[in-house]
C-alpha cells in the first residue's frame, strides 16, 4: 500500500485514526498502531512481514542484552555484533545476492547462477533503524526499550516504515510512551500530508512519464534537447516523489503525536554540493556521518578514505547496480574536491554562478542514477555533451515545453520556499479564524486535485520503494 492511493485515502486513513482516537489508552494505541501498521506492511506482500517482526525482535533482544552487559564490553560488544552481522547479512541476502554473483562472474568468468531473490519492501530504512538503535544502547546514548510492543512500534510503525526518513529511536522514545494528543498538531500534520500528496501526483508523477518519454528511447531516436529535458523531468520527479513521501511521513507522523525531523530542506536551492547534501535525504547523511564517517575517524584521521567509503557505501544502499556505486563515488569526488579548496574558491563568486554550477552537477549526477546499465549511461552522456553525433534538437521537446509550461513554471518555483512562504505571510497578516479558513481551504484544494488525478491515473510510481 502507498500514501497516495484511494485505497490508503479513504479506507485505510479513515479506519486507522477511527479506532487509534476512540481509545484514549497510550498502550492501546499503541497496540491498534502496530497491528495496523502490520497490516499495511502486509497489504502488498505478507510473506516479508515474518522477516519485519523477526528483525524488530532481535534487535529488541541485543538491546537488552548491551544493556545488561554495559559493564562488561566484551558481552556487550558480542551483542552489538550480533545486530550487525543478522541485519547487514539480511540486507545482503536479500538486495545484493544477485549483484554479489553478477560480479564474481564478471570477474573470475564462473556461471554461477543467480539467486532472483525478491527485494522485501522497505527493508533498506528499517534494517538502518534497528542498527542506529543497538549501537545507541551500546554507546550509552538511549536505554534499552524494555517493552517489545513499543520496540516494535518503533520499527513497524506505518509512517516511516517503507520508505524513511530513517527515524532514530532518541528521537521518538519519549513520544512513544509519552504521547499527548494537540489540536495544533495533527492540523500541522494534515496540510504537511496534503502538501506531499500533492508533490507527489501533481508533480513528481508528470515529471516521471515525461522522463519515461524522452529518456526511454534509444540513443538514436533522441536529441541532445531531448536528453537533457527528459534528465531535467527525472531531477523534479525523484526531487518531488521522494520529498513528497517525506511530507506525509511527517505529516501521519503529527497526526498521531510524532515529531520526525526533516528530511529535505530545498535540496535545489543549494550553493555547492556540500550544501546540497546538507538538504538532500538528511536522515541518511546523517546516519552515515553518525555510524560510519566518524567512527572511522571522520575529519582526524584518514579523512580522505573515509569521504570515499562512506560515498561508495551511500551509492551502494541505493542500489545493487554499479551506476549507484558510481554515483556515490562521483558525489564522494566533488566532495573531496570541495573540501579541498572549491569550496573556499566558491564563496567568493557571486551566489548565481555557485546555483548554476551545483544544480549543472546534481543534474549530471541523476544521469548516472537513472541509467543501470553503464553502456546505456555512456550513451546518455555522449547526447548531454553535444559528442553523440545526433541532432540538437527536435520538435517534440518544444511541444512539450508548451503543453506543459504552467506547469513546469509551478513545479520550479516549488522547489523553493517561495510558495508556502507566502502562504504563511497571507496567514499571519489575518486573524486566527480566518488563517484556519485559509489553511482548511488550501488544504482542500490540494486534496482535491490530487485525488481526481489518483482517480484518472494508472502512472504512479515511487522511486524509493526500490530501495
């Protein structure tokens, strides 16, 4: 199931804030908030839901055990191997046994045959989740959770659960046990749900069948125009679908008494890359920074390595395919770069030049993202930099500029703050009724829109849900 179908709108929604409020019980509802946050696990593929509860409960158990060891680091550190071994080798198993076969045959030149295993939903955010919670426990930074329901809550819990932010257990323990039901706050949560609906299929799924259009055909049936502005598409697209996902996560989060912090903060507003990394999908930065950058030494000592295994290890979480390596190390080179002066040569020119040459990267980097397969990338490549031999431009990019230039012109300006900046301006120039009136207006709006859109439309795909 995903937020942004009728389905989750009007049955799943409806039902689920119906029973969670008519309990006024924290254990209660805790207990409708899983199971129902099992059931929408479960709604596209319930054979994985065994492999969820089988990875929450051993997590639950090694966090009991570090803890109850603190003072013996050798027990405790065997309860902290234990996670990482069962949930890295769970993550192994079941994103890159093909790729692990793919290339050792590549490599030695055996047949072996790959294992065509099914990549569980979501297991790429969860699996991150339970890791950052026993190596918490371990370091001393959270107590143990000694009730699996709510561990368990932690884990499953519907909002975040498929597709992240990944949600750190520091950040939500009190609210688990301590939750207390604002008016203020689940009206926050529903015009930031409504907000990422409406990215999500007002902008990132026609952004994504006009990528498929122009980025589907074979290099000798496009342009160097039609390149671009199909690479252009897949930059809003993936920008607004998964940005889109991030808002009704936080937004269901609010509703229900969650304070999940930010995951994109205008990620195309940047000045650098550095910058944009700073925008970008913060909740994984910030768990690779936090559990891989500076354990290995971060800034101190063999900075250089670090920067690189932490980018080539970001692009392989993305994906089991070598382009997702590449794309991290591409990132993981700029950075370096950077760091080692760009940067400092950067902040010297004016603020335009520096927008202009971190989005010309960015673009240039969702080029190696989009395309799996290398020899496909390299072609895409030759058409953006003029040295493929086709032409420049064509007319069917120009028709498409044109039938879709309101909406283009709207999709840009919703990359920056402009718009819901304005909104809250209007806001606070009137009274509080009247803000309410606006709000509740704007809110319907949206809503409107993007369920007549779910009702005429079979396109909606989301991007991360390979992840």
């Amino acid at each position: 199931m995903v937020f942004a179908s009728l389905t989750f709108l009007f049955l799943f929604l409806p039902a689920v804030l119906a029973i969670y409020y008519a309990f006024p019980q924290r254990q209660v509802r805790n207990v409708i908030l899983t199971g129902f946050s099992l059931l929408f696990y479960a709604w596209g593929e319930p054979i994985w839901v065994a492999l969820l509860i089988f990875s929450a409960i051993w997590d639950w158990l090694n966090g009991l055990w570090i803890e109850r060891h603190a003072d013996r680091r050798d027990l405790a550190r065997l309860g902290l191997a234990s996670s990482l071994i069962v949930n890295l080798g769970l993550l192994a198993t079941f994103k890159y046994a093909d790729f692990i076969v793919e290339t050792v045959n590549a490599l030695t030149g055996l047949q072996f045959k790959e294992p065509g295993i099914l990549l569980p939903i979501g297991i790429s955010f969860y699996t991150f989740q339970t890791i950052s919670y026993t190596i918490d426990v371990y370091r001393g930074e959270v107590k143990a959770q000694r009730s699996l329901l709510n561990f368990m809550l932690f884990v499953v819990c519907f909002h975040q659960l498929v597709a992240g932010p990944i949600v750190r257990y520091a950040h939500v323990a009190k609210e688990i046990e301590e939750r207390v039901f604002h008016v203020a706050d689940f009206s926050e949560g529903v015009s930031r749900f409504c907000q990422g609906l409406f990215k999500k299929v007002f902008l990132a799924n026609v952004a994504g069948e006009l990528a498929q259009q122009f980025l589907g055909k074979a290099p000798t049936e496009t342009t160097m125009m039609g390149e671009w502005f199909g690479l252009l598409m897949f930059s809003l697209q993936i920008y607004f679908d998964f940005s889109g996902y991030s808002d009704m996560a936080i937004g269901l989060g609010r509703m229900f008494g969650f304070h999940y912090h930010e995951n994109f903060k205008y990620p195309y507003t940047c000045a650098s890359i550095t910058d944009f990394w700073r925008r970008w999908h913060i909740s994984l930065g910030t768990f690779f920074r936090d559990y891989v950058y500076i354990p290995l030494g971060g800034n101190r000592q063999h900075a250089t390595r670090n920067i690189f295994i932490v980018w080539g290890l970001t692009g392989l979480w993305h994906g089991a395919s070598w382009n997702f390596v590449l794309w991290g190390l591409y990132f993981g080179v700029i950075l370096f770069i950077e760091k080692k002066g760009l940067l400092a040569w950067l902040s010297t020119k004016p603020a335009w030049l520096q927008h202009v040459y971190a989005l010309f990267l960015v673009v240039i980097g969702w080029d190696i993202f989009y395309f799996t397969d290398v020899h496909r990338m390299g072609e895409s490549m030759a058409l953006l930099l003029g040295l493929s031999g086709q032409p420049l431009y064509d007319f069917e990019v120009l028709a498409a500029l044109s039938a879709h230039a309101y909406w283009l012109a709207l999709a840009l300006i919703m990359t920056t703050p402009l718009v819901l900046q304005t909104f809250r301006k209007i806001c606070h120039s009137r009274e509080a009724a009247q803000a309410q009136w606006l709000e509740l207006a704007a809110n319907v709006f949206l809503l409107s829109v993007s369920v007549t859109l779910l009702v005429g439309k079979t396109y909606n795909p989301f991007i991360y849900f390979r992840f």
